[in-house]
C-alpha cells in the first residue's frame, strides 16, 4: 500500500488577473541549500480511516502556524507522487507568509554523531506566481498548478 498524504494549495488571485500560490520551503539540513525543486504544498500524512479533507487542513495549521483562510476548499484530485498518494485541495485566501510558524521534527544531525536537533518542517513560505512556483514546487506536485489554472479557467 502506499502511503498517503493530503494537502491544500492556498491561491490568491493578483492585480491584472494572474494567480499566486503560497508554497511552504522544506526544512531541515537537507533542503537547506536547496530552492528549486525544494518547495511543497503544505501537506501531511494520514493513515486509513483518518478524512483527508481534515488532515490536509491539520497539517496547513501545523506547517503555517495559521488555520486554512478561506471558508471552502475545492478538490484538485490525487497524484501518485514520491512514492506517496497526495490528494490535495484547492482554497482560495491570503496569508502573510512572512509570519508562518511550523511544528519541529526530531532528526539525528551530523549523522551518526548522537545529537539530535529540532528542525522546522517548513523553514519559510512564501507566495510565487505560478510559472515561478513550476521551478520551485516539489516535481511530483507541479500538476496541480495545472489544475488549479483549469478550475479557475472553468
């Protein structure tokens, strides 16, 4: 089984009609000195049994620091990406990336040496337009830009 993950793509629509999505930068030493690629919609695991709708709104609060700033969410449907099934949602609001405040994980930094230090889950967000957030999302989630221009087309 695969595991699966669900998530929300917060979008605004701009001055002179384009639209920006707010991307979450992936912490921890890895990603430090990453940009492209290195970006996620903010999203979390869930196991069987658990409402992705819930989840996706869960892990937004706890990778931003803010509840999800809209009243209604739209489904931009499932992808199989990284080894995981993502389900992600579209919602339509605004968030001063600036202020995001993530939850921690636990890791083992330098490996092998015994210390193990906190690191945000999501070290900065910001907002990009969509053809600059094509570079900087994550490649197995770069569809749902795509999807998101479609609805909003449709």
């Amino acid at each position: 089984m695969p595991r699966t993950s669900a998530g929300i793509l917060l979008y605004r629509r701009e001055p002179g009609g384009g639209v920006s999505v707010l991307l979450g930068h992936m912490g921890g030493p890895f990603w430090a000195r990453k940009d492209d690629g290195a970006w996620s919609i903010p999203k979390g695991e869930y196991a069987d049994g658990e409402d992705p709708l819930a989840v996706a709104h869960r892990e937004f609060e706890e990778e931003l620091g803010s509840p999800v700033p809209a009243a209604a969410t739209v489904p931009l449907g499932e992808l199989r990406a990284g080894g995981k099934v993502l389900t992600v949602w579209a919602a339509e609001g605004d968030l001063d990336a600036a202020a995001i405040r993530s939850n921690t994980f636990p890791l083992e930094w330098p490996p092998r040496s015994g210390r193990v230090q906190e690191f945000p889950e999501v070290d900065r967000a910001a907002w990009f337009g969509v053809d600059e957030a094509r570079a900087k999302l994550a490649r197995g989630q770069v569809p749902y830009l795509q999807r998101l221009l479609d609805l909003l087309a449709g």
